[in-house]
C-alpha cells in the first residue's frame, strides 16, 4: 500500500489515521516507526527501530505480525521532498529566464476578507515565490469591499506585463460573484486554472488548458514522480469540487485511467474504493476512508487536512 499525506504536517512526523476501532494506524518519527490500532491502549502500541542499514531479514512475534504487515509494505509517498525538487528546479529556470531575455516571472495574489486560513495560503504563496526568485504583488481588501473595486485590480494586473499570474484567494466574501470575478481573469494569467475556458479544454481530448489546477496537477505529478502507472488502471476520486475532485478526475482521465467520482450521493462508496488501483480523497470531512476500504497494492492521495481527536 502507498500512502501520502498532503497536508502540511511534518515529514518526521505523520500519521495516516483510517479512524475505525481496530483499524491499524502508523505513526513515523525521526528513526522509529510506531504501529498501533485506532483505539487501543497506547501501552499497546509497538515500536519498530529504523536503522540506517536494517538487516535483510525482520524477525517479529505472531502478536505483532498482522500490525507489522502493513507497516512493512506501506510506502510513503513524501510530498515535502518532491516539492523542494519542484522548487529547485523553478529556480534553476526563473534563473536562466532572467539571464536570457532579462524577465522576472511576476504572481498577483488578491485576498479579500479576513478568514485566518486564506491569510495564511496568501502567505504561504509569497514565501514561495520568494524562495524561487518570484516577483510576488499582493492586495488586501476588507471584507465589505465592492465587487467593482476587485474587478478593477484585475483588470490592472490584466494589462500590467510585470504580471504573468494572477490568484483570487478564494472562498470569496459571500456577496460576491465568484464567477463573474474568475471569469474576469485573463486566461493567459489564470495561473489557478479555474477559468471556464481552461476547464473547458481540460475537459476536451485534443486541447490543451494554458493553465491546470494546482491541487490535482499535484497529485499526478506525485504519481509520475513515484513511477506509478496510471494508464489503464482504475482510479477513484473522492469529492467532486470545482477546486480538486472534479479537475483530479479529468486529469486521471488524459492519463488512460478508468476513473470513477465517488460523492455524498454515491452508494456503496466502500464496495467502489475497494476496487481502486489509486485513491485520491479530496472531501473535508477526516475519517471518510478507513483501512479495511483500501485493497493491497492501493495508491492512496489525500488531499484533505483535517483536525482529528485520537483516543
């Protein structure tokens, strides 16, 4: 089984939780990897040291081997990791661009109201950019502002050539037309891919968008990166969003999977996951996928962060 979490817990120390009671659950540290079942004891729970050359052969008691079996087949799939590559590698190219025709890429980001979660995507995104050698524009805007009032900045960043990309930090304030606000983003600058016309060619056989969702363009590229096979295997989004669920099956799709979307409306989403060769949960709500849901072998994305209570 392989897992990954995209949430932005550390890489030292994750924990992929499947909730049910029984179920079992890993826990990694800095050299050990903690086995245990949702719900037990905690003095229950058994450490497997990590050494930096481990013997070829792992001797376990009867007790501990159905615990130790996904433990010793699961693979993490390390999202940190493969995104400092990714970020390596921008800098490398945002260098050679500046050397070759003297152009600085420039994001526009626009946050409107004071949700602590969005202020802190915003932040995130500017870190980035800098990290990169990205020039990063940022406006704030309260949350009573005018409708009018965003779409002028989008129009400015629309005509300014400093400006390459644009982001709208959504959810927007609730008085707000999202969509005549995305749908006033250049295409050209649509850097989120939310676009009609870039979902539009998303969508087509033949066409290409300028621009992709960066959610689900991350999920495949964990994929390709990890040397997993898509083509021809059955995949099973959870979550049919805009943001995530809908563009990750369209994805999957360009990719030759077979994929089915599982939503709030499906039945028998158990029997439907079971089948899956790759899993990606893209629904706010924890404990949606339990271990007994997942068939060995399984690929497994989530792309949801969610506070849970472990007992």
């Amino acid at each position: 089984m392989n897992l990954a979490d995209c949430s932005s817990h550390s890489a030292t120390a994750r924990l992929l939780h499947f909730g049910s009671p029984g179920a079992i659950y890993l826990r990694r540290f800095v050299g050990s990897l903690h086995v245990g079942r949702c719900g037990s004891n905690p003095t229950h729970v058994k450490t497997l040291r990590l050494r930096s050359n481990p013997p070829k052969t792992l001797t376990v008691t009867a007790a501990m081997a159905s615990e130790a079996e996904l433990a010793a087949s699961a693979k993490i799939i390390d999202g940190k990791m493969v995104a400092k590559e990714i970020r390596d590698e921008i800098t490398t190219e945002v260098s050679r661009m500046k050397d070759a025709i003297g152009v600085v890429p420039g994001l526009a980001v626009m946050l409107i109201g004071e949700r602590k979660d969005s202020a802190t995507y915003v932040r995130n995104k500017k870190k980035a950019c800098e990290s990169v050698g990205i020039n990063s524009f940022e406006v704030r805007l309260p949350e009573d502002s005018a409708e009018t009032e965003v779409l002028k900045f989008i129009s400015d960043f629309n005509d300014d050539p400093a400006v390459h990309g644009i982001l709208v930090q959504l959810p927007l304030p609730k008085h707000m037309n999202e969509q005549n606000i995305l749908n006033a983003v250049s295409i050209e600058k649509d850097v989120d891919g939310f676009h009609p016309l870039n979902i539009g060619r998303l969508a087509m056989r033949g066409r290409e968008p300028s621009f992709v969702p960066c959610t689900p363009k991350g999920c495949i590229e964990l994929l390709h990166r990890y040397g997993f096979q898509i083509k021809g295997k059955k995949a099973v989004v959870i979550g049919r969003s805009n943001i995530v669920g809908m563009p990750a099956a369209l994805l999957l799709q360009r990719e030759d999977a077979t994929v089915t979307i599982v939503h709030s409306r499906t039945q028998n989403p158990e029997q439907i996951v079971k089948e899956a060769d790759i899993v990606i949960s893209a629904v706010g709500q924890p404990d949606m996928v339990r271990g007994t849901w997942l068939k060995p072998g399984a690929v497994v994305i989530d792309v949801g962060i969610n506070p849970v209570e472990l007992v």
